[in-house]
C-alpha cells in the first residue's frame, strides 16, 4: 500500500487526484472503521488511518473519509481551541483549499468563505496568489497552507495576503520542514530540473527549502508572528487519538 500510495502521488498531477480519489477512498474508509484513532473533522473512528507521502510514506497518516491529513487534524483543533473561527461568521480567503475542510468550512461562513487558487478545480475563484483579485482589507481571516514552497516570490505572496486581510485579521500560513532543518532558507533560481528540485528541496515542485528563519520571512511581508507550540500542550492520547504531527508549529499572523 505504501508503495502504490508513493507512486500515484509522485505521477499523477494533483488536480486529477482530486477528481477521482473520493469514491474510491470512501470504500477504504468503510472497510477501516474502528475505534483506534479519529478524525475530528468528521468524528469519524477507524482501525488506523492510510499511509501518505510522496518518497517515504508516513504510516498513519491520511483519514480515507476526509482526506484530512496529520497537519489539517491538528488546524481543525486549533481553530476550535484558539481563534474566532468556529465563534462568529467570518469573510474568509482559503488559499489552495484542502478538500478535508471546504463543506465545513462553508457550512460556518456560508457565502463569506471564498476559496481561491491557480489550478486547483476545486477552487470558486481562478487567483494567482502574487496578485490577488481582491481590494485592500476584505478579509478577516485567511489560509494558505504548503503554498509558499511553491511560488516565485514568497514575500510578494505574504505581503498580497497581509494586503487584502482587515485591519486585526489574521491568517495561518503553514509550509512544509524538511529535517534537519536548515538556519537559512535555501533557494536557488537556477534549480529547474525536475529530478534535482526533489533532490534539493523534497519535491520537485518546489522551488524552496524552508529554514528556521521562515517566521522572519513572515515578519519581513508585515505581518506579527505568533510560534505557537499547541501540539505540545495536547495531551499524548489527543495526540495518538488523532495522529498528528508531534512537533509541528502553527505559525499565525497577525495584520
């Protein structure tokens, strides 16, 4: 199963996956019911999730149902437990909208959810996230989520959510770390080959590899930046409950 979940993730474009891979992962899901762990975002049990990851598959990992991942268990809670989100109505940007969270999100903030992307066909509105088609001070709230790793300029990207975010707004903006994490980002334009792209970066998409100074960059597009530790707080049977990631960091912005 790690293998074959390796091989469609690393061959076939992700805009197709998501078109054809929920019929076919529902009935996995069936067949997965248990009571070992739990996906929050539909209060759905299982025997254990699937494995998911493009070179080394994490075992564990990807709820059949939602498709929710380690790290969409881990925002959903947050959301609940630290913002306003799941409290109020909300004019709300989901930037690259993860499947996992769209009905939900919706349902919440009904036409005020408006989600945004360059190719994905599950997007409402076409966007490229250097030059995005909204005014100044729209939103309260905004997600984009491994993203930046992807983009020409990362900072212009910041800078357009920060613009089109309310005074006060706030937005998560998530990227993927690859261990061992360096000090500096490491980026280099002259890097186009697919093959030494994923040598490099982890992922021959990406144009990237993050570092530790990745809040810094955020400061540098205008926002304030919280490093919030919330996994840690969570007690170790939330977390084996719901398989998240054990160490990840929750990077909010604020405007």
């Amino acid at each position: 199963m790690k293998s074959l979940i390796s091989f469609v993730l690393r061959k076939f474009p992700r805009p197709l996956l998501q078109r054809v891979s929920t019929p076919v992962l529902k009935l996995i899901g069936l067949y997965l019911r248990g009571d070992t762990v739990t996906c929050p975002i539909i209060n759905r049990s299982y025997r254990r999730f699937l494995p998911y990851g493009r070179l080394k598959p994490r075992p564990n990992a990807l709820c059949p149902e939602s498709l929710s991942l380690e790290r969409h268990r881990l925002l959903w809670l947050y959301l609940q437990d630290r913002t306003n989100f799941f409290k109020e109505r909300l004019h709300f940007l989901h930037i690259a909208p993860e499947q996992c969270f769209m009905k939900k999100f919706e349902q919440q903030h009904g036409d005020g959810y408006i989600t945004g992307d360059l190719v994905s066909p599950l997007a409402r509105v076409k966007m490229d996230v250097h030059a995005i088609p909204f005014e100044d001070n729209t939103f309260d709230a905004a997600m984009c989520n491994h993203v930046m790793e992807h983009v020409d300029d990362d900072i212009q990207a910041m800078r357009e959510i920060r613009r089109v975010l309310k005074p006060g707004g706030w937005a998560i903006l998530q990227v993927p770390f690859y261990s061992p994490v360096p000090d500096d980002t490491l980026e280099d334009p002259t890097i186009t080959d697919p093959a030494e792209r994923e040598k490099v970066y982890g992922q021959n998409d990406h144009v990237r590899l993050y570092g530790k100074d990745y809040p810094d960059r955020l400061r540098k597009a205008g926002f304030t930046v919280t490093e919030d530790n919330y996994v840690l707080e969570l007690s170790p049977d939330a977390v084996k409950r719901f398989a998240l990631p054990p160490n990840e960091i929750i990077y909010f912005c604020r405007k």
